[in-house]
C-alpha cells in the first residue's frame, strides 16, 4: 500500500512517501480504504517528536480517516497512528457510519477537532441558549467550528477575534456577530464593545497568554474555557467590583 512516514523527526519536509505491506486487521479491528486522513495539532507535534513520539521510526501518521469497509460503508474512523495510508485498521468501535453527501474533508474535521469543540461547548461551558459567547483563535479548526456549533446551540451573541482581517470575515462568514483584533492590547475593550458594552458569558480561549489575563479581568461571573490545544482545563471567572 502507499503511505507517508517519517524516519526523523521534524517538519514536514522529513514526510516521504512509501510502499508499505498492507495492515492486517486485529481482534475488534476493520480494514478501511482511506479516502482522506486528518492532518491534527498531534500528528504535526508527534512527526515533531514533541507529542508523544512514536518508537521505533520510521512511524507512520494520522488519527482519524474517512474511507470505506469492505461491504462499501462509509465511515469516519479513528486510531492510534497509521492514517496516512491508502489503507488503515481502525478499532471497530471507534467506526461511525458517515453519508455519501458529505464530503471527506468536512468528514475528517468532525472527529477530533468536532469532538473537541463540542464537549468544549456544551460539557465544559455549558452554553445557554441567549448567551453571549467569545471565541478566540475563531479561525483555527476548533474555532471555526465553535462559531457553528455556538449557533446551533442558540447563542445569543457570538463575538469571534482573529490576527488578521481575512480570518476575520472567515468568522463572520461562518456566523459570529461581530469579529475583532484577538491581539492583547485592547482586547478587553473591544469585547466588551462587541458586545453593546453588556458582560459576556462564555469565553473559549485557544491562545492563552496575555489574552488569558485579558479575559480573566473581564466584569462579573462567567464562564472561561482554556483549550491550550492538547489539554483542556476548565476557569470559572470571578465578579469583580
């Protein structure tokens, strides 16, 4: 089978493509024809060697796959390693049946980064229908989908912030409110401006730093989601006079 693997770590210039022998499917396991892998924030940090370095080398990556079983189902898979490939054994378990109307790129983004999201949004910070939500980094896999998925949920007011103008109208194409300059320096001000001058309820935070003091000033209580990309911790904001 072709596949992409890494014999050294690095950037992307140390993936090389290779003939492989075919994976045999374990106990629980299916053998899927890829029709498209995920490209995540651990895969890039795992060819890295910064994530969880795979041992020995070469290794080859990807987590999440769409593709189909042998009886012609098509799925949205999830596994350990080895998605880079025409073909991948995925625990049965973690197969979810997709329809033929959605296309593989859109398929592949639901599963880590659309689980991510989800449980970021209705889990963690549990989004209240007529709520005020921000979302940092609103541009990146995990923010463009908590715009979506903010709306489904009946946010009241999204308000996205991104670096630069064209990540902005990304944002706003894909729902927010209102989007803005994520920079630090005044970014409590235009928040609030965003939002009519009125507190805000949720803030979902992918960017940490001096953005994160800036939001943990913000007035009376709400909810604060940081999401430092790999872990997930959980800030109740505090009412401050």
């Amino acid at each position: 089978m072709r596949a992409v693997q890494f014999d050294r770590f690095g950037g992307p210039e140390v993936l090389t493509e290779v003939e492989r022998p075919d994976p045999v499917p374990g106990d629980g396991e299916v053998l899927v024809e890829v029709e498209a892998a995920g490209v995540d924030f651990g895969d890039i940090k795992n060819v890295a060697g910064q994530y969880a370095p795979p041992e020995p080398l070469p290794h080859v990556p990807g987590m999440e796959v769409v593709g189909r079983t042998a009886d012609g189902t098509r799925a949205l898979g999830y596994l350990a390693s080895g998605g880079y490939a025409s073909l991948a054994a995925v625990p049965a378990r973690d197969l979810v049946e997709i329809p033929e109307e959605i296309g593989a790129g859109q398929a592949a983004a639901l599963l880590v980064q659309g689980l991510t999201t989800w449980h970021l949004l209705r889990s963690a910070a549990r989004v209240q229908p007529g709520e005020a939500v921000v979302v940092n980094a609103a541009a990146g896999g995990v923010g463009s989908l908590a715009i979506q998925l903010a709306r489904h949920f009946d946010a009241g007011r999204v308000i996205a912030t991104a670096s630069t103008p064209d990540k902005r109208s990304l944002a706003l194409e894909l729902g927010a409110d209102s989007a803005v300059d994520g920079a630090a320096d005044g970014y409590r001000e235009r928040i609030l401006d965003a939002n009519h001058g009125r507190r805000v309820d949720v803030v979902l935070d992918a960017v940490g730093g001096e953005v994160f003091e800036r939001w943990r000033s913000f007035p009376c209580t709400f909810r604060g989601i940081a999401c430092p990309r790999i872990s997930i911790s959980e800030t109740i904001g505090v009412c401050h006079a």
